[in-house]
C-alpha cells in the first residue's frame, strides 16, 4: 500500500484528479458545441454515473477486498440512498406535477390525501442528506451486527445479503410501501430550486460525483495503510488467528461494513439526480452481483483497480447496449467467467509488480 | 311467470318418449309466428313433446343462430345450416335467410326451458352442471321445475345440488314450519352462496326493526349460518394447506438439484435456476415436437419430456463442471460469481434462440381441470400431480444416493474427500456426475414448473433466492433438511399469505429465515462433525 505515498502515487491522484475536474467541464462548457471535444450532456451524465459507479466499486472493494466479505446486497445500500435523495427530488417537484398536486403524482394515483409518516420533512434538503448517510448506515449496521456476532461468513453471508436486497426490491414493488412501486421516483425537476436540466447543473453534479471518488480513495487509502487496514487484511486472511491475537474481528467488520454501506449510499444520492430516476430494480440481485465483477475485473484489494473496474465494465456495458444490445450478457458474463478463471487479481494483476500495490 | 311455470310442469310431467322429427307446424310457430303468445305456446309445446331435437334448437335460438328461409327454419352453423324440422343439411345458405328476433320476454322464457331441459338431461354430467348453476343462483330456478327434477333425480351429489336448490327457493315462500325446515337444509350446504341467501333473514331494517319478524326463524337462520360458515372456513382452511403444500413441493425439487451441488459439494450454483429455465424449455421444445410429429400421443409428450428435460440440463451441467467448476472446487465465492456469469449467458442464450417473451407449454387434458373436493375447494390437477412428482423424485434421489454404488461413492467424497481418494474412489469423475445430477435434477423441477406457470428466459431467477434459502434453512448436507425446509417454507409462506398478502408474506419468510441463521448458521439439520466446516 505504499504507493499512494511516493512521489509517483501523488502524482498520479494529482493527474487523476485534474482530468476528472478540468477537463470534462471545460470540454461541455466552454468548447462549442461544433467542436469535436464538445461534450454533450448525455457524456457528461454518463461519466458522472460511471463515476458514481467508480465510488461504490471502491466501498466494494473495501469488504471483499481488504475484510474478505463478498456482499451480494451492495445495489441495497446504493439504491436506499438513492431513494432517500429521490424523496427530497420528488418533493421539490412542488405543483409542477402531471396532476397539479402537492403530492406526488403516484401518491395522487393511489388516492392518498397526505404525506405518510415517514415522508415527513424530507422537503428538507439537509433531512435528505442526513438520511443518505443514516439509512443505509443503520440497516447496514443493524444487519451487520446480528450477522458479524453470529460469525455468519463466506458464502453464507453472500447468499443472506442477497436475500435481503430481495427482501426490499420485493418491498419497493409494493405501490403501497410509499416510494413509487414498480416506477419508482422520476420527473425530477430541480435541486435546492435550480432546475436540474442545465448543462450547468450536470457538470456540477459530474464534478460532485468527481470529489465524492476522489474523497472516498483518499479516505479509503488511508485507510487500509493504517493499523486499522491491516488489521482487516489479517482478518480477510486468518480470522481464528487474528481472534487468537485478543482482537476482536466482529467490531472491524461491523465498522468497514456500515462505511462501506455509508459510501454506497452516498454513492446512490450522487447517481439519482444525473439519471434521473430511482426504482426498484436498482436494488435486483443481479445488480449487486454485477458490482462485484467491477471489483473483481479491476482487481480485489487494490482500490484504484476496483474504480477501475468499475469505468472499464461500465463503460464496456454503455458501448454493448448502443452497439450491440444483445451480446451485452455475453460479454458479462464471460468476463465473470475468464476473470474468475484466468484473472485473479485483476487487470491491476497484469501490471507490472512494483506498481501493482 | 306463474303461467309459465305451470306449463313447464305440464312439459315434465308429460315427458313423452322421444318423436323421430319435430312437429313442424310448432316449430313454424316458434320462428314465424307473430305474437310473443305464439312464440311461447310453441316454446312450451316443444317441451312437452320431449323431443331430445327440441334442446338444439333451443339452444340455437336462444344464441341467436336459428334463421328463416320462406317457410324453412334454419340452424345456422358458420357457412352451412341445418333444416330444424327434418334435420337435413342446406348448403350454401340460401340467399333470403333472416335472423329470427326474440324479444327479452320470450328470451326469458327460453332460458328457463333450456335449464329445464338440462336439468332432466340424460347425461349426469350436463345435470350437474346445470344444479350447479342452479346453486350458484338460485333465484332464477322455478321450483316446481326442481321438485319435478328432484323426483325424477337418482344420482346423489346431482339430487344434494338440487335439495339446496329447492330450498333456497322454499326459504321465502310458505309456511313457516317449511321455511325452517329449508333453512336446515340448507346448513348443510357448503356453497358460499347460501350465506348471502341466510344473511338477509338476520338483517335489520332502517328503523331497528328485523327484517324478519319470526323469531324462530331468525335462530334457525342463525344456527344455519354458522354451519355453513364452519363448511366454508374449514374448505379455505384445506385450501391454503394444500396450497402451501404445492409451494412447498416447488421450492423442494427446486432447491434438491441446489442440496446436492451446494449441499453435498459445496459448489454455490447461481446458474441453478437457469438450469431449471433450460429443463422448462426442454419440455418446450418436446411439446412442440410431439405437436408437430405426433398429434396422436400428445397426451404424453410429458412422459418424453422429464428424460429429455434431465438430461439437457445434466449434460449442460457436466460440461459446465468439466469446463469451469472443477477449476474452482475450495473457492467458493469464485464459482459463485463464475455460475453467475454462466447464469446470464444461459438467459441470453435462451433468448436469442427462443425469443425474449414467455412460450407457451400446454396442460395435458389429464393435467388441467381439478378434484372438487369441497364446495368452495378445488384442487387442480396439475398441483395435484407436481407434489406427487416431488416426491417420487426425492424419492428416487435419496434411494440413489443410499442404495447404489454412486450413492456411496458420493458420500464418501462428501464427508472425506482425501480418503475416499485414497481408496481408490475416482473422486474427479464422481464430483462430475454428482454435479450432472445436481443439474439434472434441477431440469426435473423446470419441467415441473413448466407445468404451472410462465415458460420465459426470466424462469430461473424467480426461483434462484428461494432455493437458497431452502437450502440453507434446511441445512449443509443433507436432503431430509431440503425436504422440511421446502415443505416448511411453503406453508409459512401460504399461511402469512392469506393474513398479510403475498409480498409482505414473503419478505417475513426471508426476515425470519435471515434471523433464524443467526440461532443456527448450520441450518435444521446440521450435519455433525467437521464436514460441515467448508
């Protein structure tokens, strides 16, 4: 974990980061449109939810990588707090809905005269923020707790995520459950009252989803080179041994668990208003598992390799579904396949030793 | 009305036996005449000629395909008819023919003699039927059209039809003695339909005061409302037992393929329920070629499906162990996202050689329809014939698995592979055909599950969460454990069903399932010992 410390790891960020900042708002706003370094609004929100994508391979790779706990309930987190963002969206729709009505227009197609409980301030923006961060924490935490105590591990943990991301998806397509049913939330119109349809607004958010991957392979980084980090690696690789040691591994899992559930949320909260919708397949198993295959392609353990991932399948998945929609799952899922076979650590494994971490 | 239903009467009891050809001057009456009088005066004297020729006709009119051609009356067909009085053919149809127009009195008229004329039909099945209708409704039935019948009636389940019948029809009119006495009668009747026949005796008027005034009646209505409500609880009862019991039957032979890959070889098989998909669609394709080649055996394409459906799926799955799994065996979170992988191409696989929509697999005549076991219980006989497939097919794997040498060899590999290597078991080839198995089992469940609900590339990921929770509520292992959970989880799963709805049923399941790991992470059945450990 060194390199993020020498002089051409900075270096790198710093690069990184300048591409990331500068160069995509300068090439949607300021080059003309003519120009073939324009880019189009429809670029920039794909990078953005790319990178946003980028942000919760890393919380990702934060469990199965460094604490060794492969979540197929990922997509839960992600979706929770994109959910919890889509209620603020939904309510600054204000009357400017299909039916002219404070109420969201699916509220007014199931008849329903006022807000249910748990809708209640969330017309407040910084009440939306908070539950980004809390909601996905604390199921995270609450889940994590009963799970990590009962030393449930491996596959049997991967299976039970995955049935409790199913559980909620099953949830969500209730139109009673309050968040939308089968459609979810969309129609959004604006944020903090700035219209969200602006080239503006979309390299705002580009360049929020841009620090929000930046800060989280910062916090990440320093992370897993503290004691903290190795401390899950040693946990990943022998846990009795480490119990043996007087530590005690359920609180480390129990903590990287629910930040990497925080992140994923915060990750969703950043995605909904640059797509434009919410609804409950986000949270189908098969998303999640699609998560790990971006960690997995990018390289487990490695962080930058998992962002990697992310950009690379993802950006592979857009050119399939314009080019060639029906070889898309092909392609998927051979790459689960060769990667798991052949590739083992990853693109990142390809590099070069030194460099790879 | 009244006039009506004393002709009826005289048409019963005057069945004559049955004349060679209609009398065509009342036929000739009934389509040409000129006043509703006419019309029903035939009607009626078509009845009471008893002619077995009378129903079609009736019939025919009544659905509005009789015509007149001048002094011709026609049964129309589509292109051709046929001559109601010498039942002869014409084709083509002649050039002047024109429908004969009933009005809603005469229509009324005809309703009730064709339901006179199948309530003494020869045929037991068209006499059931028609009581049955009679039970469902009935305040359209005359009730000396149904004494008549009950007099004439042998058959049992046909005459208990009809005494509800008749009573429901006594319970307004009459003396009280007899209104009592049908309202016991009908306690007796376990057709939901009485209760709102009951129901108005106990009601109250606007001003406090019972809409019926004899107290007598009202407890006699009272005790046969509760009767009859005790009939109808205990048939829901039955009836979400024995759906709960064909979920569960489902969920077992889904989740046994998964029991023996993950259970017995630790192997997690996301492509578990694509496999399942391909089973389902094997039966497909035999379906069609049994439709194509052999229209005579269609009845039993389903006897050439279940091998064809086991063995698509279990070479799919030898080849899959040969090509990828083997590689893998001690990494289990790989092989779950390698099956994974395999998972999706398996759907899109599907999906451009069949189509993204669902396909269509038929019933067997002999599969469709259902038992009626109580009067508001019926059990189709497809449900019927899956929980009796599940069985024989647990049956057949445990007797595989503990009575034959692959069985043993099998466990042997499970509880030890080292040593079961050691003496001379080919432990490779077992892990391949123990997975082929695994596989094949889960074509079987396809198959099955093609018999009741929709074919389509999405089959296997319906299923796929499920199994796994059977699986692992069941515990590592063993098949007992798949057994219970499966059955166990389909009635829970029915049971929260009926008092909370099907969605908020089903995350209760997965909540308690995910909560119950936390007591006991090895499952129901735990195997002792450090088999279990992976």
């Amino acid at each position: 974990m060194s390199s993020l410390y020498t002089r051409r790891g900075w270096l790198a960020l710093g690069a990184l980061a300048i591409a990331l900042f500068a160069a995509v708002p300068v090439c949607a706003l300021l080059v003309p449109a003519g120009s073939p370094l324009h880019l189009s609004e429809y670029w920039v929100s794909l990078a953005g939810k790319i990178l946003c994508y980028a942000v919760v391979a890393l919380a990702m790779d934060l469990v199965w990588g460094y604490a060794g706990i492969l979540s197929l309930g990922h997509g839960l987190f992600f979706a929770l707090g994109g959910y919890a963002m889509g209620m603020y969206l939904m309510r600054q729709i204000g009357l400017d809905g299909v039916y002219h009505s404070p109420l969201p227009d699916f509220m007014v197609f199931l008849d329903w005269k006022a807000y249910p409980w748990y809708w209640r301030f969330s017309e407040h923006f910084w009440y939306a923020a908070l539950l980004v961060v809390l909601v996905p924490g604390l199921l995270a935490y609450v889940f994590g707790w009963f799970a990590f105590r009962s030393r449930i591990k491996g596959v049997y943990f991967s299976i039970i995520t995955q049935a409790l991301t199913f559980a909620a998806m099953l949830l969500f397509f209730r139109n009673d459950t309050g968040f939308g049913g089968n459609n979810g939330f969309t129609d959004f119109k604006r944020i903090l009252g700035v219209p969200l349809a602006t080239p503006q607004m979309r390299v705002v958010l580009y360049a929020l989803s841009a620090a929000a991957l930046i800060g989280t392979l910062l916090l990440a980084r320093w992370l897993v080179a503290s004691k903290f980090g190795r401390v899950l690696a040693a946990i990943r690789d022998a846990e009795q041994r480490v119990m043996f040691c007087g530590y005690d591994t359920t609180h480390y899992k129990l903590f990287v668990w629910t930040l990497s559930a925080v992140v994923c949320g915060i990750a969703g909260a950043l995605y909904v208003p640059q797509v434009g919708i919410i609804n409950p397949s986000e949270m189908s198993p098969a998303n999640s598992i699609e998560i790990a295959i971006w960690v997995a392609v990018g390289g487990r353990g490695t962080l930058a390799g998992a962002a990697l991932g992310a950009v690379l399948v993802n950006g592979a998945k857009s050119a399939f579904t314009q080019l060639l929609p029906e070889y898309w799952l092909y392609f998927l899922g051979l790459l689960f396949i060769l990667v798991t076979l052949f590739l083992p650590r990853g693109v990142m494994g390809l590099l070069p030793r030194e460099n790879a971490a | 009305m009244r006039n009506l239903v004393a002709t009826l009467l005289l048409a019963l009891a005057a069945f004559a036996p049955p004349a060679l050809a209609l009398d065509a001057a009342v036929v000739h009456q009934l389509a040409l005449g000129d006043t509703s009088e006419d019309k029903i005066a035939a009607i009626n004297a078509l009845l009471e000629s008893g002619d077995e020729q009378a129903e079609p006709l009736l019939k025919a009119l009544l659905a509005g395909s009789v015509q007149t051609s001048g002094e011709r009356v026609l049964i129309v067909n589509g292109d051709s008819a046929r001559d109601a009085v010498t039942g002869e053919k014409v084709s083509p149809l002649p050039t002047d023919a024109s429908d004969v127009v009933l009005n809603n009195r005469v229509r009324g008229v005809l309703d009730a003699a064709v339901s006179a004329l199948r309530l003494v039909s020869p045929e037991r099945a068209t006499r059931l039927k028609a009581a049955r209708e009679l039970a469902d409704d009935p305040r359209a039935a005359a009730l000396p059209v149904v004494e008549k019948a009950l007099a004439r009636e042998t058959d049992p389940e046909v005459k208990g039809l009809l005494e509800i019948v008749a009573a429901s029809v006594r319970l307004h009119a009459g003396g009280k003695a007899e209104r009592i006495a049908a309202i016991r009668t009908l306690a007796a009747s376990g057709n939901s339909k009485t209760e709102t026949l009951l129901l108005p005796l106990l009601a109250k008027k606007p001003d406090g005061a019972w809409a019926e005034p004899d107290a007598e009646i009202r407890d006699a209505a009272q005790a046969s409302l509760a009767a009859v409500r005790g009939h109808l609880a205990w048939g829901d009862r039955l009836g979400l037992l024995f759906a709960g019991l064909s979920l569960g039957s489902i969920l077992m032979i889904a989740a046994l393929g998964l029991a023996i890959t993950y259970g017995l070889m630790g192997v997690i098989n996301m492509a578990h329920g694509e496999l399942m998909m391909l089973g389902a669609y094997a039966t497909y394709v035999v379906q069609n070629l049994f439709r194509a080649w052999a229209p005579g055996a269609f009845e039993w394409y389903l006897a050439a499906a279940v091998p064809v459906a086991f063995a698509v799926a279990g070479v799919v799955g030898i080849v899959l162990e040969r090509s990828v799994i083997r590689w893998l065996y001690g990494r289990p979170l790989e092989t779950l996202l390698a099956t994974w992988g395999i998972s999706l191409m398996l759907i899109q696989a599907v999906r451009s050689m069949f189509g993204a929509q669902n396909v269509q697999v038929d019933n067997p005549s002999w599969m469709s329809g259902g038992v009626q076991a109580m009067a508001n219980l019926v059990l189709p006989w497809n449900r019927i014939y899956i929980i009796a497939f599940a069985a024989l097919v647990v049956a057949g794997i445990w007797l595989l698995l503990t009575r034959t040498r692959l069985g043993l060899f099998v466990r042997g590999v499970t509880q030890n592979r080292a040593m079961a290597g050691c003496v001379g078991v080919p432990t490779a080839r077992i892990d391949t055909l123990a997975f082929g198995l695994g596989c094949g089992v889960a074509g079987l469940a396809g198959c099955a599950l093609s018999q009741i609900g929709n074919v389509g590339p999405a089959l296997g990921q319906g299923y796929i969460v499920d199994s796994f929770m059977v699986v692992v509520l069941g515990g590592v292992g063993q098949l007992a454990g798949t057994v219970y959970a499966g059955i166990g989880l389909g009635l829970v799963n029915k049971l929260l069903e009926s008092w909370s709805g099907a969605v908020i049923a089903k995350i209760v399941v997965l909540v308690v399932i995910i909560v119950f790991i936390q007591k006991r992470p090895q499952g129901l059945f735990a195997l002792k010992g450090r088999a279990v450990e992976a």
